[in-house]
C-alpha cells in the first residue's frame, strides 16, 4: 500500500513539474503581451522597456527563464510578481483562494445532497412522474450553459437590478470572516446556478447505477430474508450505487477548486478563476503560471485521494 | 464581467481605448470649460464621516508615487495622500504653489528656477519628526529615472535638466541640474529654456511627491522598487496601518480594497488647497459598473469610482428621472481619435485619408458610446478646456470640407477617392489589418467604424483583442504593421497643448516599442514647427504656435478627432461632490463633503 | 467528463460488444435491431428532428432571413426607432410576441389538462389544445409578418437579433461537428495505437494524455485561444484566428478523453478470441487493427460523440463568451450573451433567445444521445 503511495505521489509530483513546463513554453512561446510593457506602464520610452526587458530578466534565453522561475519556487516557495497586479503572485492567489473555496464546496454539498436525493428517489420509483420530471428537469439543467443560467437568474432575482429582487446578485461577495450572514446570502445565486448542472449528472448517474444495483441477485436476497426497503435501499442498494458518485465528485471539486471561470465571472467573486482569466487576457505570465499550476495541483492531488481510496477498497487497483 | 472590466487611463493614448469615459455637456454649450456644477448633495455641510467608492476596473495602479500616472492613481491616492511641488484648484488652469511657497522665480534666461518649499511639513508615521526638505523632491525627481520605478514622463519632461540621463537606468543617477543650496530651496538648471518647466505645469507631477532618500534608498534597490508599501505621506490622509512603515493587507490589497484615514503629521494650516472634510475614505474593489452604478446613486455617501463611465443603461436611466442632480456631466479635456498608419498603402495617399475623415459618421460613433452626454464632436484635436483651443478654429474647426459633417458625407469621401485614383470611388485593394479593444462600448465604435468604411469599399482585417494588448502588442508597435487602430483616445497631461500634440503627432517620437505615434506622422514643417513650440515660454505665444500646429495636423488628416469627452461623475444623495478640471474633471476627494439635509 | 454514462468510464469488459458472430441464427442484424429500440423512443425521435431542423436552419439560413424580411446579421442601424437618445437598443416589435405567447400559453394548457384525470379518459385533448394553439399562432404569425421586423429586437449597434441567432447556429453546429470529428480521428487513433502496441509507444502516449488531463481544461483552451487571436494568429500563420483557432482548440483539449476511452476498450480487446485467430492465420497488425477490432469499437464511439458534441457546443459559446473563441462581427451564440452582460438589466432580449437557442440545442443532442445510449445497450436503461 506504500508503496503505492509514494509511486503516486512521486508522479504528481512529475506530472507538476510537467504542467509547469508546458504552461511555460505554451505562454513564452504564444505570448498574448510583452510583459515589459506591463510593468511599464504609460508611454515608456524603448529605453525603459529595453531596461524593465533586462531588469526582470526577460531577456534571458526561455529555458534559463524557466530555471530561475523553478528555482524560486521550489527553494523559496515564491510564485514570482505579476506585471498586472504589482504585488507578489502568491499574496493574489492566497487572498483570492477562500472565495473559490466557498464556491466550489457550497455548491458540491448542495448537488451532492441534491443528487442523491433526487437519483435514489428516481431509482426507487422508475417512470413515475416523479422520475421523469426530474430527469427531464435535469436534462434541462444540464443542457443549460451555466453563465446564461446565472444572468438570468441575476435578471429576475437580484436585489439590485432584478424583477423580483430577493437575493443579493452580482458583486456581494464578502469573507466569511467579515460577516458569515452576507456571506451566506451572497452566496446562494452563484451556489444554486453551479449545483445546478452537477446535480443533474449525479442524480441522472445515482440514478443508473441504483437501478443496476437494485437488480442485482444480493438485494434479492436481502429482500427474501425479510429486511425492511429501506435498509436495502440504504444499506444495501446506495452503498454500492455510491462509490463512482464520490469519485467523480472528487474530480470534480478538484477541477472547480481551480477556479470557477464562468460563474465567477457572471457573479463578480473574486476568485481564483476571475484572477486567472484576466491574467491570461493581459499576457501577465507568473499569474498565469501560479494560477494554473494551482488548478493542475488541484485535480491532481484529487485524483490522487480519489485513487487511493480506490485502493483501499480494491487491492487490485495497487497492482496495475 | 468581461466586456465591463474597463480602466480609467485619462491621462494617456492608449487608456483612452478603455474608458468609458462619459462625459457630457448636455446643455451642448459647446467649448463650456466650467466645472462646478450643480451640486448633487445640498445641505448643510458635515465635516467627517466616511465616503465610499467602489471600483470596478482595477483601481489605481501602484503604491509608488513614481509611478501614478492615471486618472484613477491621482483621485484616489495621489491628491488625498501626497503633496506634488505644484498643483492646481478645483477649477484652475495654472499651476499653484503647494508644496512650494510660490510659483518659481525664472532667470538666466529661462534656463534656471529657483523654487522656494514650505517648510515644517512633517511625513507621516514612522518620519513624522522628519520635515520635507529640497534633497527629498531631489531624490524624488531623481528615482523617476530607475528602471525599477517605471516612470513614463520622466523622459518626456525632465530630459533637458542638466545631467539628466539620457535613458533609465539602473543605479541612482545623480542630476546636477538640481541644486539644493539649503534644505528649502530647490533649483533646476536646464540646457535649454523648457516651456512645461517655467510655467511649473511638469512640476504639478508626482515625480515631486517628496520622497525622503535617506530612508527610500533601500527600497529603491532591487528589480522592481518597493517603495510605494513603505511610503511616508504628506498628504491630508494616509493608507490606514501604514504608520508603522509597511502598508497592511488590511489597507491595501490590489484592486481590492484601500482605506484612507487622516495622517495626524498633516496640519491644514501649511495646505491651503486641501480642506479634507471626511475622516474616512474607503474604495472597494471588482464591482460590476452596472450594480456599483446602481449601488452608488441609490445609496449613500458613495461616489463614482475608476470606471470610465456608468453603462449606457445606467445614464438612460439615470438622466430620465430625479436622479438627474446626482450626475456631473464636465468635458474631461481629452480626445478621442481613429489612428491611420501613414505608412500602409494606400493610407500613405493623402486623398485616401481625407477620403476615410469624410465618410465617418462621427455622430453615430457617438451613439455607440452613449450619445451627446457622451461629449462634443470633435473637429480638431486640442479640446475646448485647453488653450489653442479657438486658435485652431474651436468647435467649428480649421474648416476643412473633409471635416466638417458631423454625419458623414458619402459623396464627398468617393470625390476624394476618386483624386487618390480609384475611379469607382471605392476602396479595391487587400483588406487593411484593424485593432480594436474587445470591451464594450469601445468594440461597438470599432464595429461601427468597419461598417461605415466598408460603404467605401474597405475590407478590413478585423481582429478585437484583450485592452492589454491592443497598445502593448500591436498599435504602439510599428513592426506590427497595424493599419487603423479605431479606438485610441488622448488626453493632456496638463492646461498645455504641446501634451496633446506632440507625442501624438511629432516625428521624432516614432520608436519601436511604446509609440504613441501612432500612426508614424514624420512632416519635417511640422516636426519643426513643434521643435520650436516646445521652448516657448510666453504662455499667448504658446497657445497661438500650438492652434497653428493643431490646424496643420488636421490637414494632414493623420488620423480622424471624433470627440472631445465628457467625464461623468456621479455621487449618493448625500454627497456634496466636486470635481477637479485638471484630472479630466474627475471626482476631488478632498474638497468634497458629505451633506445631512 | 462525468455526464452521467458511467459505462463509458469502464475500462475493462464492454457489455453487449457487437460481434459479427460466424454461423449466428439471427432473425435480425443488430444493426436492426438497435434502430429499431431507437424508434421506439419518441423523445429521441423528435429530437432528432429538431437537431435535422437546426441543421436546415443554419444551412439556409441566408433564404430564411431574406423570406422572413429581416436585416442581415452584421447590418448596424444606429439611427432611431431601434436606438434610443442614449444608444440603447430597443426591444422586439411588440407584434412579434403574440405567436409565441399563444404558443406558450398552449403548451402550459396542454400540460395542465394531460395531468387532471379528466384527461385520461379524453387522450386526445391535451394534444388538441397544443395543436390549435400552435395554429392559432402560425395565423397570427402570418397576419403581423410585414410590421415584425426585428422578431427578436436589436442589439447594443442595432444589429438585428433574430438574424444573429439564425447565423449563430451555423458556427455552433459546423464548430461542435469538426472539432468533434477532429478530435475523434486524433484520439482514436492513438488511442488505439497505444493500446495495441503497447510498450513504449503506449507509455509516451498515456503520460501525455495524463500530462494534458492534469490541466484546468478551460484554462488550457483560453490561454491557447486568446495567444492566436492575435493579429495573424500562430504557428506562422497556420491557424487563423477565429473559427479555425476556436476548432483547433476544441480539438486539442477533448482528444485526450476519446483516447483514453479507446485505449482502455482496446487493451481488452485485443486479448479476445477473435483477435488471436486473426493472428494465428497470419493477419498482419493494420488488417487486426482495423478489420477485427475497430468495428467494434464503432458503437462507443458514436456513443461518446453524441455526448461530446454538446458539450463542444457549450464549450465553443463559454470560449465566445469569455472573448476568446470567434472573432466578430461574426455571430456566435457565446460571444451575443457576452454583448448581453452590460445590459441584460433594461434589454433582456439579446441574453434570452441566444441563450434559449443554446439550450434547445444541447438539450436536443443529449436526448438523442440517450437514445442512442438506451438503444445500444438496452439494459443500463436511463429512460
């Protein structure tokens, strides 16, 4: 089991390092803007762009470039200065973290309870009204793009511009440190506009999967020895039904942990996703960089967890 | 949200791309220079309180004084937290003493000023037993030539102080031109007289924010300066937390949030032009411009922030109802232009150009921006709040038939394509590669632009591409071979033409990266003509040679003025809002005030 | 890509794998067979229609336009009655919205009556009230044709809403179709090479599809759509920017999963029967690869297709949104609810029918995809 482990862990690590590299060559390569520039600021003259060039060094050949940028990460845990922002790269992404983070784990309680909920009811009564409004609901709300669904809710519901004003809209984000109630509320818009489509998958892939399982000879047999449904459903029924669900959940929350580009952009969060975006639109390269490896660290690390509790459960995965 | 992420770049070309900035003299009076107007919140005036301002595009660009530059650095921190040399009132065109005791006294020619600083001025925690001094506007003047600082005028403005260098630079230069004989006299030896010196308009810049080297110099040392966190303050206000030397996350986070509270070494009665009313000023960032729009009319103590104007919904909504009295609609001083590349064919055809100045439908350019509360049509470059404004013709203009309809003339533009050699009076020929900033509204103007070319037969390569990168990438780089560039704008540095014209339109200020040239104007007559402008000291002098050189550019039709902007300012009920006419009539923070009826 | 086809995530044994069986006594190909299960799914059926619909729509969209008696979609009117004072736009001519309300006022009916009890004796009235409803539309449509000029109103330069969504469809639809099939080529391919060969060659492979997989997807095409936006796009030129960078991305971020996928159904493959007989009576590697095991990798491919195809229509509208996908003037469904964001508070037209579009469309192919699902492998039943 260790050393499973450790083979894994070392490829993250690899993988990493790869991600890096690629990000690097991709943006040194296809620059969207000459970062000097950035920095420059306001009718430079070619002789302070030549100096700023020499200055942070970006005149040195890509792959020194690259070097001196993983040297300072990994010895001095430094993410580099964006050119934009004017400050260290990683006081913007730490001071933006918690408000993705409250996003994305909002919502994926929110589609989890909701899908599951939704799925084993579903599953339980195939074809009823029940069932097929929900899956056509789901359908819908999977078919949906999620921006269009944020404006129009922003539309009919929120308190500045909306029709029926009841719920802050865009741009109410504040840290739950500075008031858990505003940050509740504030909150909500962008949590259900999110859930929405993963809630649909999940109950639609609950719901496959239980009906599978409820097919099964064990559950059969349960029923034969006289155990109550709902202890076959929950016991029995859910608990072999689950297992794909927190996976891909994990996935999931390991891809959103990187940032919610769309609907942070739709609702204003300032977020990781807002940060990366813009970063990329104004060619600011160590943003850009921070901010994608800490979406690929994100997905990576939760495969990873996702992998290992596989392992746990299936000896035979350590073995592949 | 992406088309609404705008910045407020008042002060140079191509930020000019990116604001909104709305401004408009509904009254169409034209060449209307007032500012004040009437007053948004009207009661009894309270002295205190705690004003709000929500930005939406960023916020200001840096802590370091060196580096302020925009409309948005000097709101919001450069006039409520520092002092320059010069500055200007509210509704002043001339550069008055603050820092100074008096204007600068001129001799040798015009060649030396001698300039005289208040003394006991006290910095802020932790310098508060330190007093500014000459050496510090010295070393000030001085570190705006590091390539660590990042300043952009120094070259343009100071190059002719002896001992200035000639490039940035790496290490501390030390300018012999700046004399400091004793700890509150400063004086400035140039080569040559320089007009934007002797009438002290380039001392107004925060390149005079004192900076104290004895205790900067260390943090002026590395790659990039990180002076602007440690910073001490003269200013009637000071970043809150900073007074143990280091700002805090808690009064400055990028974009985000800054809080100012009173500095206590500050003492009115060494500022004559700052009175400071609130005892708190607190800008939050990333809103929206439609909800922070909304939140700042209907709310209160809350005034416009760093967007270049409310959305057009907004205005409609707004100029419609009672909420008409919260607006201030003020010309900003600024322009806004379609750059030709002059060294693209066939756009190197002077017939073809004028051709281009015919057809445009400047009228309906402005729609696209908000309509008349936008601004007034241009005709020429210089705006009507600067002098050499009526000599190069006002609002009517030089008068050329190329430039005088306001709608269009398709007639007229086929004329003139016809001279060009076109016999169709259409355009045939390759597609002509065009940029444009893909924020609204500046996107809609570039698409109205392609649509109002193509009734001349032009196909253009239409590329719409992040604000960044417009300027950084392809219209300030004269190697990417950008022929029109649909959404640049201008606006002066300050009351002086030459800021307005002669890095625009000057042929030795073609450079390889950073051209504001934009499109490569290089007329010897012209070249000339402004060489000799630059020295003149006599301000009557100034204004008529600059007019004249306004009136050639046009005539050349380099590129096509459309609008002279209006800057709309808005403000809660509350609010007693000023405006300052030298920062593109942008809201003043320290002569507003919160009123209680 | 979880969207709820978990049977596509396994790697290991396909259910109801298509084998052309030697001496079979099959009453009916399976080929048969499965149209047949699909016709027997109404809701696939008329899905099926609509996305034929929405494939003559944005063919002749063009005639449509010129029948209909709407601008052209790039055709700016800034002047007055479509722009106010202020260069707002106005809203769709009021004629315009009767049919659609009768039509929904129909729908809503119909719905209604086929839930009361009263209707399960009465059938047929539910789908009479819809009918007439639909009629009564259609008449009114016809008599305020010539006054409804702008059906969906105008946008923020006075471009004619309707016509932009009509032209939408054509680079949605040609947008998801070649990325797909781009994206399908590539990763079937090396999916296949790796999982046959094996070795080396499968372990450079896998570790790029993990490298690639390591990525925050959007990101990745963001960054590589906006750096050939630019000017004369990249790769010297190659890749113009616009449809083809937008296509080029799509692509490039989506071939990773297919080859995964196929890696997986391969490695199992080609440890069957069949597989060894061919080699055993001399087949050379190509004739195994594509006489014995592609055929039956057809049905999760198509399977997979129909799921991905609108995902890249939503994705294509996110990178449009975001400024990074279609360059305009052209219209893109993406790029129209971008417009949208700035004034979607006074001018709700031009966010909701794009948007409207967007949904009818995806929803479309994933009900189809289901029937497909349902109807290749009748036991994991989702409907």
């Amino acid at each position: 089991m260790t050393t499973y482990i450790i083979r894994r862990l070392l490829w993250v690590i690899a993988l990493l390092f790869g991600v890096s590299l690629v990000t690097f060559v991709i943006f040194y390569l296809l620059p969207s803007a000459n970062p000097a520039l950035l920095r420059a600021g306001h009718q430079p003259t070619a002789a302070l762009i030549k100096a700023i060039t020499h200055q942070l060094g970006l005149d040195k050949p890509w792959y020194v470039q690259y070097l001196d940028y993983m040297k300072a990460l990994v010895l001095h845990f430094n993410f580099g200065y964006s050119y934009q922002y004017q400050t260290p790269v990683k006081t913007m992404i730490f001071s933006r973290l918690p408000a993705t983070i409250s996003l994305a784990l909002g919502a994926a309680v929110i589609w989890l309870v909701s899908g599951i909920i939704v799925g084993t009811i579903s599953a339980i009564r195939p074809r009823s009204r029940f069932d097929r409004s929900m899956m056509g609901a789901a359908l819908v709300a999977i078919s949906a793009p999620p921006y269009w669904l944020g404006l129009v809710s922003l539309f009919l519901f929120s308190t500045s511009v909306g029709r029926f004003p009841i719920l802050p809209g865009a741009g109410s984000y504040v840290p739950l440190t500075q008031n858990p109630v505003h940050w509740f509320t504030g909150l909500i818009m962008p949590w259900l506009v999110l859930a929405a489509s993963f809630a649909a998958i999940y109950a639609r892939l609950l719901r496959g999967n239980l009906m599978e399982v409820m097919s099964e000879d064990y559950i059969r047999t349960a029923r034969a020895k006289g155990v109550p449904e709902r202890r076959v459903i929950l016991r029995h029924g859910i608990r072999s039904a689950i297992t794909p669900l927190v996976s891909a959940a994990g996935v999931d929350i390991g891809v959103l942990l990187g940032g919610v580009i769309l609907v942070e952009q739709v609702f204003t969060i300032p977020g990781i996703g807002g940060l990366a975006y813009q970063s990329i639109l104004n060619g600011d390269l160590p943003m850009i960089q921070g901010t994608v490896l800490l979406g690929a660290f994100f997905i990576v690390v939760m495969n990873l967890i996702v992998d290992i509790g596989y392992a746990f459960i299936d000896p035979r995965v350590r073995y592949s | 949200m992406r088309s609404t992420i705008e910045r407020t770049r008042m002060r140079r070309l191509w930020r000019y791309g990116l604001t909104v900035v709305v401004g408009v003299a509904a009254l169409a009076i034209a060449g209307c220079g007032s500012s004040s107007s009437s007053s948004s919140g009207s009661g009894k005036m309270v002295k205190g309180g705690t004003a709000t301002i929500l930005w939406t595009a960023g916020g200001i660009d840096s802590l370091d004084p060196g580096y302020w530059y925009y409309q948005d650095d000097y709101s919001d921190i450069e006039q409520p937290t520092q002092r320059t040399l010069y500055s200007f009132t509210d509704t002043g065109t001339n550069p008055v003493p603050d820092m100074a005791s008096a204007l600068p006294v001129i001799s040798n020619g015009g060649k030396t000023l001698t300039i005289h600083i208040r003394s006991g001025i006290h910095y802020s925690p932790p310098l508060q037993n330190k007093t500014v001094t000459s050496s510090d506007i010295k070393y000030a003047m001085e570190r705006c030539f590091l390539a660590s600082v990042g300043n952009g005028y120094a070259e343009a403005y100071y190059p002719k102080i002896i001992g200035a260098p000639a490039a940035p630079v790496t290490k501390l230069p030390n300018v012999t031109g700046l004399q400091t004989p004793n700890p509150t006299t400063l004086v400035i030896n140039t080569s040559v007289p320089v007009g934007v010196l002797t009438d002290a308009n380039a001392l107004a810049l925060p390149c005079t924010v004192p900076v104290p080297g004895y205790y900067a110099a260390k943090y002026d040392s590395g790659a990039t300066s990180t002076y602007g966190e440690h910073q001490v303050f003269t200013g009637p206000y000071m970043i809150q937390g900073a007074g143990s030397g280091t700002v805090p996350s808690s009064g400055y986070s990028a974009g985000r949030i800054m809080v100012l509270v009173r500095n206590p070494s500050w003492q009115a009665s060494t500022d004559p032009l700052n009175p400071a009313y609130f005892n708190k000023i607190e800008f939050k960032g990333e809103y929206d411009p439609t909800i922070a729009s909304r939140e700042t009319l209907s709310g209160s103590s809350m005034i416009s922030g760093d967007f270049a104007a409310p959305p057009t919904s907004i205005l409609q909504q707004g100029l419609t109802s009672s909420e008409k009295s919260q607006f201030h609609i003020l010309p900003s001083g600024g322009n806004r232009y379609i750059s030709l590349n002059t060294t693209i064919p066939p756009l190197n055809n002077l017939d073809v150009r004028k051709a281009i100045s015919a057809v445009i439908d400047k009228n309906a350019l402005r729609l696209t921006r908000g309509g008349p509360t936008l601004g007034t049509i241009a005709t020429h470059y210089i705006s009507p709040i600067l002098a050499g404004f009526s000599q190069a013709g006002g609002d009517a203009g030089p008068g050329y038939n190329f430039d005088t309809n306001p709608n269009g003339d398709l007639a007229l533009a086929e004329q003139y394509m016809k001279m060009a050699g076109y016999k169709t009076g259409k355009y045939t020929g390759p597609a002509l590669l065009t940029i444009a900033d893909n924020n609204a509204p500046a996107s809609n103007t570039a698409l109205a632009v392609e649509s109002q070319l193509a009734t001349l037969g032009f196909k253009l390569n239409f590329r719409e591409v992040p604000h960044a990168t417009v300027l950084s990438k392809f219209c300030l780089v004269p190697k990417a071979k950008v022929a029109i560039c649909p959404t640049l704008g201008w606006g002066p540095d300050f009351f002086d033409s030459q800021s307005m014209l002669d890095p625009v339109f000057n042929g030795k200020n073609i450079v390889p990266v950073g051209n504001t040239n934009t499109s490569q104007a290089n007329d010897p007559t012209i070249n000339a003509a402004m060489n000799a402008a630059e020295e003149l000291t006599n301000p009557t002098a100034r204004a008529d040679a600059w007019g004249k050189i306004d009136d050639e550019v046009t005539s050349q039709a380099f590129s096509i003025p459309w609008l002279w902007d209006n800057e709309i300012s808005f403000a809660s009920k509350n609010v007693h809002m000023t405006n300052w006419e030298f920062n593109g009539n942008a809201a003043d923070l320290t002569t507003s005030y919160l009123t209680k009826s | 890509m979880s969207i709820g086809a978990p049977e596509l995530l396994v790697d290991a044994d396909v259910v109801d794998v298509v084998v052309p069986a030697v001496g079979d006594i099959a009453a009916r190909s399976p080929l048969e067979l499965f149209l047949r299960r699909f016709r027997q799914d109404r809701v696939a059926v008329i899905s099926l229609g609509v996305i034929g619909l929405l494939i003559l729509t944005a063919i002749f969209a063009p005639l449509i336009i010129k029948v209909v008696g709407a601008p052209g979609p790039n055709v700016q009117n800034e002047s007055q009655p479509t722009m106010t004072a202020f260069g707002t736009p106005t809203g769709p001519s009021h004629n315009a919205l009767w049919p659609f309300l009768v039509v929904l006022a129909g729908t809503l009916l119909a719905m209604l009556a086929s839930t009361s009890p009263w209707a399960r004796l009465h059938g047929r009235v539910p789908r009479t009230i819809f009918a007439v409803s639909v009629v009564i539309a259609i008449v009114l449509a016809i008599i305020f044709w010539p006054s409804a000029k702008h059906l969906f109103g105008v946008d923020s330069v006075g471009r004619d809403v309707f016509a932009r969504v009509l032209y939408g469809a054509r680079v949605s639809l040609f947008v998801a179709f070649v990325a797909t099939g781009l994206s399908m080529i590539v990763g079937v391919t090396l999916g296949m090479v790796a999982g046959y060969f094996r070795g080396p060659v499968d372990m450079a492979i896998s570790r790029v599809i993990d490298l690639l997989l390591a990525f925050p997807i959007l990101l990745l095409a963001l960054g590589l759509a906006t750096a050939c936006s630019l000017g004369h796009g990249c790769f010297g030129g190659l890749l113009k920017p616009g449809l083809v960078v937008v296509i080029f991305v799509i692509a490039f971020v989506n071939w990773t999963y297919i080859a995964r996928i196929v890696r997986g159904q391969v490695l199992s493959l080609r440890e069957k029967e069949f597989v060894e007989a061919a080699r055993s009576l001399g087949a050379s590697n190509s004739r195994i690869i594509f006489k014995e095991i592609l055929p039956n990798l057809v049905a999760p491919i198509i399977v997979y297709a129909t799921l991905i195809i609108p995902q890249n229509i939503l994705f294509e509208a996110a990178l449009s949104f975001l400024g990074a996908g279609i360059q305009p003037p052209t219209a893109s469904w993406g790029s129209m609810l971008a417009d949208a964001t700035t004034s979607y508070n006074i001018a709700w037209w031009y966010m909701v029918f794009p948007g409207a579009a967007l949904l009818i469309t995806v929803l479309a192919f994933n009900l189809v995809g289901d029937g497909l699902q349902d109807a290749l492998h009748p036991k994991s039943a989702s409907n």
